[in-house]
C-alpha cells in the first residue's frame, strides 16, 4: 500500500466518520478492494469526501447506492466533481440511459465524453438514422464503448461497403475533433494535494 500510494503516511488520518464511510462501503478486511478503499478515505480530506458523495446524491443516487459504487470500484473517489457531472450528464441527456446503470457499469464514469463516449454514441444515432442493419442501441452500446479503438472502427465502420464505411469514418473522426466550448481558455487549479 505504501507503494501505491507514498503520501499514506503523511495525510493518513481517520476520524469517527472516516471510519463509519469505510464501513458503509461493506467491505470486509479480506476483500480485495478493502485496501485501495482505505487508502483513499485515508488520504482524502473529509470535505472532499462531502463533496463527492453529495454530487452523487444529485443525480439520485442513495447512500447506500453510492457506497457499494465506492466498494466495488474505489477510485470513483479520485474523480473530480466536474468529471463525474459531465459523464453523468451525458448520459441521461444524450444516451437516455437509467441513472442506475452507472453502479453497474462504473466504466461509464472513466470513459471520456469528447474522445470516447460522444463520438461512438453520435456514430450510432448516425448509422440509425441511415437505417443500416447493424445497429448499436440497447446493450450492445454499453459493450462498445468499452472496446478498444482498433476493434470498434473494424466492427461497426469498417465492415460496411467502402463508401458508406468513408463517410462513417469522416463522421466519426470529425466528432472526435470537437471540443468543448470553452476547453482552450480554461484555467486550471487544484484544491488540494493530492485530490
């Protein structure tokens, strides 16, 4: 532990309700997990453990909810607020997708919107609208988002004749070029040491 995470021993710090959030997280001291969750609780200032759960509860998630998320996939913890509301913001407003998908399939919070998570979901409402007959709604627009590039072009663009796998592909790679608004201006400033 001491070597994943180097400034343990100087931040650690546990207090009652430090102790009670490992708790509620229902890990037992032989999971797997149980050792990256204690490290970040321990290092994490209380106020941004506030600030992170409390973000998670706007978007309607219960504590009980957000908890078994931090257990199963610890470094929730370590995402910023902004990261966390734009995923989840995409999410249900583009992909339509329920709030309760996000626990099982934390991916979904990682992936980045502009490179990952836009592009593919824009793909597919593209190749809907062009009434192709291999579509990637539904389940199946979970599992792509989580395939490396290489392999989603070659199952979902490069399969189709040339002309429509080109202007796929143009599509494609001109909504991976498309930034936010604002992206080139922003300033950036950490709160804290090291989240």
């Amino acid at each position: 532990m001491l070597l994943l995470r180097p400034t343990v021993i100087s931040r650690t710090s546990f207090d009652a309700e430090k102790l009670e959030y490992l708790s509620k997280t229902g890990l037992t001291k032989d999971s797997k997990m149980y050792k990256y969750v204690v490290t970040l609780i321990g290092i994490s200032r209380i106020e941004t453990i506030w600030d992170k759960l409390a973000n998670f509860a706007r978007f309607g998630f219960s504590e009980d909810e957000i908890f078994g998320l931090v257990g199963r996939s610890p470094n929730v913890l370590t995402l910023s607020t902004d990261k966390v509301q734009r995923n989840m913001t995409f999410i249900f407003g583009t992909m339509k997708l329920d709030p309760k998908m996000v626990l099982k399939q934390p991916y979904l919070l990682y992936a980045n919107v502009d490179t990952v998570l836009k592009p593919r979901v824009l793909l597919a409402l593209k190749m809907q609208d062009m009434d192709l007959k291999l579509q990637m709604m539904g389940p199946m627009m979970v599992r792509l988002l989580r395939m490396p590039e290489q392999r989603f072009l070659r199952l979902f663009i490069k399969c189709h004749q040339e002309d429509v796998a080109n202007e796929l592909m143009e599509f494609y790679k001109r909504t991976k070029e498309v930034k936010r608004l604002g992206e080139s201006s922003k300033k950036y400033s950490k709160r804290g040491f090291p989240f």
